[in-house]
C-alpha cells in the first residue's frame, strides 16, 4: 500500500469519526443540555438541581426546559425552595460554535418558590443566597482554571412571569400562604465576553430568590403590624 493511499485512508477515517461525533452530539442534545443543566445549577446553588425533560430545535434556534426543581437547603423541609414550570429561549444558531453562545431570550414562566422561615428567623431563601456566594472563596484559584475551558453565554433579555411563593413562617404560627411575585426582567447576562454557566444561573436563581424574600417580607411585616394592632384593640 503506498503512502498517498495511507494518509487518504487515515483522513476518511478522522472524517468518519468527526461525523460520528457531530451525529452523537446532535441526536443526544436534549440530554447533554439536560445533565448540563443539572450539573451546573448544582454547582451555583450548592444543592441538587433536577430538570423534568429538554427539548432542543437546534436548526431552528429555539428550546424548552420543563420542571427544573431547586431542592431545599440543609435545615429545612424536603420540598423544593424552586420549582420552574416553563422555560422557552431563542438562540441565534450560528453562535453556538464561538466563544460566546448568545441567547436572545429566555422566558421563565410558572415558577413556585416556598419560602420557609424557622422559629429563629432563617430562612431557606437566605441559605440558598448565601450558597450562591460561596463558590468565589477558597475555590477562588481552581474556578478561575475551570473556568477557562467552560463555554460562555450571553443572555440578553430574561424574563420570570407568572410565578408564585408560598410563606411558611413558623415564627408567625399561622398557615401557609401563597403571593404572586412581580415580573422580573433582566437584560444582557454575561456582557460582551459572556458569563459562564455556573455564573449565569447564579444570576437568575439570584433574581429569583431577591423577588421570593421581598414579597415574603412584605407579607410577614403586615401579618407582624395586624398581629400587633389586634393585641392593642384587645387590652
């Protein structure tokens, strides 16, 4: 066999193999997303993070994620402190083989949050906040090497609607009580040189959780005031 032969067999096999990839990659998508999803969330929120199903159109540039639940903190009930119905994103196609992929938008819809608050005034969403600022301290050196190698996204407009959190504040011996949360909106995650994953869901579950204690202490302020003008009516 000469050696012309040789190299143009060894090229036909990478080309093969390349093509076995590209097919691999693409007719497993849904579950790389997902397991991606799953793996970085985690990372962010330092608890477990589990996604219901994933439904890529690459081609098309478009996306579904369906129940993404964000389990409680350490301390507090087996429910999940998020629970997220919908999410749908357009992506611009051409991006996802550069440096930043970009991501038109995403809408989040149907988001239920518990909020829990024991008998000594901590919360689960106050835990999760303080879990999303951990990863930057002593792990400072090895992220910044991991991060190098992770791909970047920009996002640049988020949308959270239709959402809801339910308060259980066992300091206020009263029911659960469930309270729509306004809509958040966020514009340009990332910037122009991209977040990474594990940077961009720390940002939303942020968002998120900022909305969940805001309205929840809104609510727990009034119950606190009619508490307190019953027990003056009452003397």
């Amino acid at each position: 066999m000469t050696r012309g032969r040789k190299i143009l067999i060894a090229a036909a096999a990478v080309v093969l193999i390349l093509a076995g990839a590209v097919v691999f990659v693409l007719s497993n998508l849904d579950m790389i997303v997902k397991r991606a999803i799953e793996k970085y969330g985690s990372e962010a929120t330092k608890t477990a993070v589990h996604v219901g199903s994933v439904s890529i159109r690459l081609t098309e540039g478009e996306g579904a994620v369906k129940g993404i639940t964000v389990a409680n903190p350490k301390g507090f009930s087996s429910d999940p402190v998020f629970a997220l119905g919908l999410i749908s994103m357009k992506i611009e196609p051409g991006s996802v083989t550069r440096d930043v992929i970009i991501v038109d938008h995403i809408r989040i819809s149907g988001t239920h949050v518990v909020y829990e608050m024991d008998r000594s005034g901590h919360s689960n969403v106050d835990a999760l906040k303080k879990n999303l600022g951990t990863s930057e301290g002593g792990q400072k050196k090895e992220t910044a090497v991991r991060k190098k190698k992770e791909p970047r996204v920009r996002i640049r407009k988020l949308v959270i609607e239709d959402s809801s959190v339910e308060v259980r504040a066992a300091q206020l011996g009263e029911r659960p009580r469930t309270l729509a949360l306004e809509k958040v909106e966020l514009t340009d995650i990332g910037g122009t040189g991209g977040a990474t994953p594990e940077q961009a869901a720390k940002e939303v579950v942020t968002a998120i959780a900022n909305e969940a204690a805001r309205e929840a202490a809104s609510a727990g302020a009034q119950r606190l005031l009619r508490k307190e003008l019953e027990k003056a009516l009452s003397r």
